[in-house]
C-alpha cells in the first residue's frame, strides 16, 4: 500500500508539474513569444501606462513636485547649517 501511495503522489506531481509547463509554453506560443519567455510580461502595459500619464500631465507634475521639495530640503539644510 506505501508503494501505491507513492506512485499516486509522484503521478499527481508530475501531472500538476507537466500541466504548468504545458501552459507556460501554450501561452507563449499562443502569443508567438519565445518559449522561455515570461508569458505574463506584457510590454504594451508599461508603455500605455507612460502615454497615459504624459496626457494627463501627470509627469509634468510630478517633476515639478520634486523640485519645489528639493528646494524645500535645500533650505531645511542650509538653516540647519547656518544655526551650527
């Protein structure tokens, strides 16, 4: 009986394991990806979310909130200097 137990557990891991590659690699050749490839990155995702933001201007004000806080830390800066 631990014989069968084992064959069933090693049967079932290998089955699971076989079925995650088999998807892994469908999906990649389903998208015309490379075999090894991650088959969840999608690149188009990163360059919409930066065309989005650059619409709303959301980069533009981002950028013009990290200089007014340097600013702002470059004079906490230079008073605690300035008060040794």
């Amino acid at each position: 009986m631990i014989i069968r137990d084992n064959i069933v557990k090693l049967l079932f891991v290998f089955t699971l394991a076989g079925f995650i590659v088999g998807l892994w690699f469908g999906v990649n050749i389903g998208k015309g990806n490379a075999l090894y490839e991650n088959p969840l990155a999608d690149p188009d995702v990163l360059e919409e979310a930066h065309d989005s933001a650059d619409e709303q201007g959301l980069i533009d004000q981002g950028k013009d909130y990290l200089k007014e806080k340097k600013e702002q830390a470059k004079d906490k800066v230079k008073n605690i200097v300035e008060e040794l």
